[in-house]
C-alpha cells in the first residue's frame, strides 16, 4: 500500500505533471481562461493517460526496446484520436472550445514521459494508478488555474459549464461577484503567466514548509536507532 501512496502523491503533489515537472504548460496556459475549460481538457488527457499507461503495461513484454518510442507514439495517437472524435460526437461545444488542444495532446510530453519511464516498466495495476494520479493531478491544476482566472477576471465559476459539458453539469456553475466588470488583463494570455507563477511559487512554499516538518522527525528517529 506504501507504493501505491507514493505513486498517488507523486501524481497529485509532489512530482506533479506542471507543480513539479513544469511540462504541458502550453495547453495548460491556452485553455484555462476559465473552469469548465481546464475540466474538459484535464478529463480527456486523464483518460489517455490512465489508457496509455495500460496499453504499455500489458504490451511491454511483446514490444522491442529498439522500437517502444515509436510505438508508444502511435498508441497515445490512436487513443487521442478516438477521445477527439468522442468528445466532437458527445460534447460538441467544448470540442469546438479546446479546439486544436486536444489533438496536441499527443505531443504532451508528460503522458510520453510516463509511458516510457514508468507503465512500461511496470504491472498493469501500478501503471493505471500512475496514469489516474498524473492525469488527475494535471487535471486539479488546469480548474485550478482557470477558476482562479475565471474568477478574478469575470466574477464567475465554471461558466456555461451546461452548455459545454451537459445539463447534469448545471448544479456547478457560480456567480461569484454579480454585477462584476471583470478584469480582462486575467483572462488574457499574461494573466495565464502570472496566475502560473503564483501558483508554482505557493506550491514550493508549501513544500518547504512540509519538508521542513519531516527533518526533526527523521533525526529523532535517528537518535532512537542509534540509542538502540
């Protein structure tokens, strides 16, 4: 259960896809101009993360070294293929919002990354954890990212999240400050980069803060060892 721990952690905190390997920052910067964006494309590049990582897993034993990049490229192509025409059948209008991102999601180099270093060297369970927790963490950042934007820039909360996503998505949608103006700077391009570099610096904060907190329980636990 330790392993499985970790592998959750790493996904969500520690090793996050954009907090702690700052990769996929392109789509991440582009799309989150609002909440109900960052969800569509987080859910979609979870779901061929958890499907790559599978793949990968159960194929590693028939798939030479000398070809395995390849071939995980073209795997992560067909699954995204498939989520694009799944998406344009289903959920037209988010579809037609994520646009060009959601075939760039075979060039994240995160889903790559962790094909190749992680799912192909794993069992299948360990992988589709990995895949779940990466996909899911990249996935809090990207709604985080667009809420923080969304609210600041138009007062609001996954706006239009019913129309993009389906009815049952109603419930979910806020107004935060009616009657709000909006602060366009935000919800444009630099705010992407500001609200980003808030971000990555409230999470190395908190790292340290956590870090900190672990070394006088690791030194006390070397003092026991010692005396014993």
């Amino acid at each position: 259960m330790s392993k499985y721990k970790n592998i959750i952690a790493d996904g969500l905190w520690n090793n996050n896809v954009v907090l702690g390997q700052c990769l996929a920052l392109c789509p991440l910067l582009a799309v989150t101009s609002s909440a109900t964006n960052g969800l569509g494309l987080g859910l979609a590049s979870l779901v061929v993360m958890v499907m790559a990582n599978l793949i990968s897993a159960l194929s590693k034993n028939y798939v030479s070294r000398a070809v395995r990049i390849p071939i995980n490229i073209l795997m992560i192509a067909t699954l995204v293929t498939i989520t694009d025409m799944l998406l344009n059948a289903w959920v037209h209008p988010l579809h037609k919002v994520l646009g060009l991102f959601i075939p760039l999601i075979v060039t994240n180099c995160a889903i790559l990354g962790r094909v190749e270093s992680f799912a192909s060297k794993q069992a299948p369970l360990p992988a589709v954890v990995d895949g779940f927790a990466m996909g899911f963490g990249f996935t809090w950042v990207l709604v985080f990212l667009g809420g923080v934007r969304e609210m600041i820039g138009s007062g609001t909360l996954f706006a239009d999240a019913h129309i993009l996503l389906g009815p049952a998505f109603k419930a979910i949608e806020f107004t935060i400050i009616p009657d709000y103006r909006g602060l366009l700077l935000v919800i444009l391009p630099p705010g992407g980069f500001l609200v980003l570099g808030g971000l990555l610096s409230l999470h190395r904060l908190i790292q340290q803060k956590l870090e900190n907190r672990a070394k006088p329980a690791a030194v006390c636990s070397a003092k026991v060892s010692v005396q014993q």
